[in-house]
C-alpha cells in the first residue's frame, strides 16, 4: 500500500535473490566511486547503518506452513526495512520489484493499475504514413520499455529516462490476444484498438497469459466505459 493506493504482486523467492543481489552491487558499485568512497568515510555512523542492507532467509526444505508462514513474515520485514532506506527504496531494481513509477500514484489517473517492464514491436499503427510497407519482419525491432495500464489507457515509457513514448487510449475497438498465431512472436500479446495494434512479447506462455488477462479485466471492469459504442461514434 502507498496512501489511498493498494495493489499486489506475485513474486517467486528467486526474485527476491535476484534483488538482493541487485541492491548489494549497487552498494558495491557506489562505494568504489571516489566521492562516494568520500561520503562514505564521512558517514555519521547512524546513516552508516542505514545502508546495512537486511540478510535474506537462506533456503530450506519446504516443510510445514508453519515454516512457510515464518519465511513469508521474514520476507514482508526484509521489504519493510529495505522501504526505510532511501539508499535503496529509489533504486531502479528496487521501484521495478514492486511494479512502480513516477505515474503509479497520481489521483487524476486512476487507480495504480498494471506496470512492469516489457519487449514491444515498433509498427502496427492505423494511420496513413506511420505503417510500414515493406516485410513485417524486415520492418520492425523489438524495444525494451516500462508499460502502465491504467482503466482507460496504457502507455508506455523509455527505462533510462522515464519519457512517455506512446499512449493507446481503450475504445470501442479494444481487444486482447495472446499466442504466436495472432501475434506473429513466441509468448506474445496483441492489444487492438481504432488506431493500432500494439504487440508485447513475454517471457514465457504463463507471463503473457497473465498479462491478456489482467489488461482485460482492467478494461472491462472499470474502464467498460469507453470500450462500448456510444452514440455519433463518441468516445466516451
């Protein structure tokens, strides 16, 4: 939770092994640099202290839900604490672990919605002068961003400096599907609107399933709105 605004997650252990390591090279990495090696060395000892990052609970045979229950309530800590230390808690490795950005928390646009980092294919628009004519293949490139879907729209953003780069308004013509036949690419989701078809390719079949699913139901639930027709062809 962050204010009025909740939303979940699902994380496996290894991701939180995989930020661990992440937050410890950065700490690494900041204390080789010549002014931080400074700033360090002239760190009051209690901020000293605050980039003591927690230890993870090592792995152990999956046995009782009571073991289950204690590793999950040393995890909810391990993440609390971590949230206390600005050092960490405005680490890129950090803000993408709990699915957030700069756009998660504004009252104006909703809800939190859905982010996470995607590969999406250039192309697919429906407007004269911005489709290719040649070879799909041939044409587009895959491109690495940070997509948010709100009820209403999704967007997404350039990871190294938080621009918007396109916004895809729901419609009428919204539609999502998921598989190789309709997207032309191995896990891949094709979300269809009036004015572009918008391809993402996931890590696995699972992955984009779910985020088919979750894209949907945030559409025709509280975004069902501007998906119907209205009269004189009307956006909302």
């Amino acid at each position: 939770t962050h204010g009025a605004f909740t939303w979940t997650t699902k994380k496996k252990f290894r991701h939180f092994q995989e930020l661990h390591r992440d937050l410890l090279r950065h700490k690494v990495l900041m204390s080789l640099l010549p002014l931080a090696r400074f700033g360090v060395a002239h760190l009051p000892a209690r901020e000293a202290a605050d980039r003591e990052i927690p230890s993870l609970p090592r792995v152990g045979p999956e046995g009782s839900s009571r073991h289950a229950s204690s590793k999950q309530k040393y995890l909810e800590n391990y993440l609390n604490r971590l949230l206390t230390m600005s050092f960490y808690r405005n680490y890129h490795a950090m803000t993408e672990f709990l699915e957030v950005s700069r756009l998660s928390f504004i009252p104006d646009l909703g809800s939190k919605g859905l982010e996470g980092v995607i590969r999406k294919r250039s192309g697919g628009h429906r407007v004269p002068g911005l489709t290719c004519c040649g070879r799909d293949q041939v044409c587009y490139r895959w491109s690495k961003r940070w997509l948010v879907v709100k009820d209403s729209f999704l967007l997404y953003m350039c990871l190294e400096t938080g621009a918007i780069s396109f916004v895809q308004l729901f419609d009428p013509g919204f539609e999502v599907r998921v598989g190789k036949r309709s997207t032309e690419a191995r896990y891949g989701v094709r979300i269809d609107t009036s004015h572009r078809s918008l391809i993402l390719k996931c890590g696995s079949y699972r992955q984009a399933r779910w985020w088919g699913q979750e894209i949907t139901e945030l559409a025709q639930g509280p975004g069902r709105d501007f998906i119907q027709l209205h009269r004189h062809d009307s956006y909302a």
